[in-house]
C-alpha cells in the first residue's frame, strides 16, 4: 500500500529542522467555505496561524475567527485588516468575481500571497494581475490543489519515469455532487464564476497542461444546464451555469485530452478518474469524493493502477492518506499539501510551483470551453 501522511515535524516536504519553522502568520479574506478548509490545514502545519480573517458575512465571519483560536481578529472589510492586523502571508478566498478588486488592493503590499483558483473571472483581469506582479518581489501562487492529490502526484510520477511510454491521450472524468449553496448563492451564475468550466474545470485544464506538458492550440466543448438548479429563480434571474459538458482539447505536441463532467452525479463511486494512455500503458488515478457525501460517512482511499499493454494485466494499489489531512477538507488531502509548499516558500523563498501564467492558461482554456459550448463552434489558440 502506497502513504503519503504528513511530515512528523515540519510542514515542508523537504528535510527542515524544527529550527527552521519560523512562525508563518496568515490573513484570510474570504472565510466562507474554502476559507474554513484553508484554516483547518493551517492547523496541521507546524509553526503556522491564522491571526486575521476578513468577511462582509457576519456568520461566516465569527466561525472562521474561532476555528482559527485564540489571538485570531476578525473584520467585516479586507481593506481595514491590511491596515490594522499583523501578518506574514495573505490568502485570498472570496468569490471569484471579486479577486480582481482584492488583489488590485492587496498587491500594493510585498507580503506572500496564495490566491484561491480561478485567478481572476476573464481573461482581461488575469493579465492586469500578471502586470500588476511586475512591480512586486513577493510571491503569488495560484491555488490548483488538485495537483496535489496524492494519487495525481504518483501518476504524474509514473509518467515521468517513462510507465506509460510516449504520452498519446489524456482522460478526466468528474461526477461529483452540484454547485453547493454559498452566500448570496452567487456560484449559480457565469457573471460571478466566469463559468463552470472556469470556476470548477480549471483545475482540471491545469492538470491537463501539466500531464501533457505542452500548450493547447484547440478546444472543443459541449455542455448544458439540464438538472440542477432549474427551480431557483433571483433578482438577476435564473441560473446559468453549466451543470454537464465534455470538453476536447488539442495540445501543441499531438497529445489530446479530454474532459467529462457531470455534476449530478453524487451517486458516483469515484468523483474523479484521471487516465493518462501511452504508447506502453495506461495509468489511472482514481480519486473519492468527500467523506461528508458518501453514505456512510467514512473516508474512502483513492487508488492508483497501472495496465501495461505487454501484460494485459492490471496493477492497482490504494494510495493512503492521513485520515487528519482528509479530514481537514474536501480535496483528498491537497490543501494541506499545497499550503505544506506555500509555506516554505514563505519561509525560505523560492518560486511559486504554481505561477500567475500557470492561473492565467487554466482560466483561458475555460474560457475558450465556455465559448465553444455557446456557439458550437471549435475555439483556436
């Protein structure tokens, strides 16, 4: 059985002395759900605090505060904690729509900064962040936890050592539960996500870059709003994200990939299934949902297997995880692994492994999905 579980005694994956864990203190704007989870990982992390959170929601202001424990201040407005609250490093998860607004205001100080995916809702916003960097030494590092999925990470190993041969398709499937209910409900609509192929499938065209190792020239996509939500109706209107598609993309070196997404379907065994097919095997990442959706509650183990052409026979093994990480969030583990990285960054400088050009091509290739599930048409790069 494969195990990845949290360091002893260091929040970094490398071989740091506790001597070297200077406390890190975080300021969190956002402190709605993702919020929560960040500040439950953040407790897991030696050294680490949460000594400020800012939400204009009361509720979810005052549960961040004492989720983080003593000593954390908490403010209805961001600008007021940048002024009055000490810390080493700022998380940014609002929603999406208002990431432009706060990092316009958060840049203008040199502090670390690990903002929640997507960067920004448009193509447009991602660039002013990009030029916005330029005048800035401290790191931004966009928030693609699925990356750090302990099962994506051992696939991504097998295919740098060569399992799967020369890389030829890549395959991600995701059938998860709908969009869930936030404040102001305001993920029911393109204009505040960018989209459900923005805001959710980022992560996933991030994946696909990675795994391909190349950049995407063509995009294809399908998809409609077919189940959830139809009942719902707002000030603004009914709403208008997409709850299925399946997205095509074309990559520069000849790889192809392709997404599945369907968001009605809780009822799935594994959320996601990530297949990498070469020209010697294919490598499968399977990878559960939260333990809060299953039925009985209980944390499930992802899984990884390989199936060689040569031997048409199967190899599976299950990637285990600390269940204290899997219990922190809904990720399987990959905010903790993520922040364990950012947090060493803060600490001992660095480059972020996740860049401003990194968010900046997940949200385009979204956006491009977006555009051609609207018209119909392929989106060319």
């Amino acid at each position: 059985m494969l195990s990845q579980k949290p360091p002893a005694h260091s929040a970094s994956p490398s071989s740091r002395s506790e001597n070297d864990l200077k406390p890190v203190r975080y300021a969190i704007i956002g402190s709605g759900m993702m919020g929560h989870e960040h500040i439950r990982n953040i407790a897991l992390l030696a050294g680490a605090s949460v000594s400020a959170v800012a939400d204009p929601d009361e509720g979810m202001r005052l549960t961040a505060r004492d989720l983080a424990g003593a000593g954390c201040a908490a403010f209805a407005d961001y600008r007021e904690m940048l002024s009055a609250a000490e810390f080493d490093a700022l998380l940014i998860a609002s929603p999406n729509h208002t990431h432009i607004d706060v990092l316009s205001d958060v840049m203008r100080l040199d502090k670390p900064i690990l903002v929640e995916k997507p960067l920004c809702t448009t193509l447009a916003d991602c660039r002013k962040v990009l030029a916005m960097q330029e005048a800035r030494s401290a790191p931004l590092w966009v928030a693609m936890e699925y990356r750090y999925m302990p099962p994506v990470q051992r696939l991504l190993k097998e295919l740098r050592d060569g399992t799967a041969g020369n890389l030829k398709m890549i395959s991600i499937r995701e059938h998860r539960f709908p969009f869930l209910s936030k404040v102001g409900d305001w993920n029911r609509f393109n204009s505040k996500t960018g989209g459900t192929l923005v805001e959710k499938c980022c992560h996933f065209f991030d994946l696909m870059r990675l795994i391909a190792e190349s950049e995407p020239v063509r995009v294809y996509a399908s998809g409609g709003v077919d189940v959830n939500f139809l009942d719902e109706e707002y000030p603004e209107g009914r709403p208008d994200i997409l709850d299925n598609a399946f997205v095509v993309v074309d990559f520069a070196n000849g790889v192809r990939a392709m997404l599945d997404l369907c968001m009605f379907a809780e009822g799935s065994y594994w959320q996601e299934i990530i297949s990498a097919t070469g020209d010697r095997a294919r490598v499968d990442a399977f990878i559960p949902g939260p333990s809060r959706f299953s039925p009985d509650g209980r944390e499930r183990h992802s899984e990884i297997a390989i199936s060689p052409r040569a031997t048409k026979r199967e190899i599976r093994e299950e990637v285990e995880v600390d269940e204290a990480v899997l219990a922190a969030g809904d990720h399987h583990g990959s905010t903790y692994f993520q922040h364990a990285k950012f947090i060493d960054l803060v600490r001992h400088g660095g480059v972020p492994e996740v860049s401003l050009d990194d968010g900046l091509k997940a949200v385009m290739i979204g956006a491009a999905a977006e555009e051609s599930a609207r018209t119909h048409r392929a989106v060319e790069f």
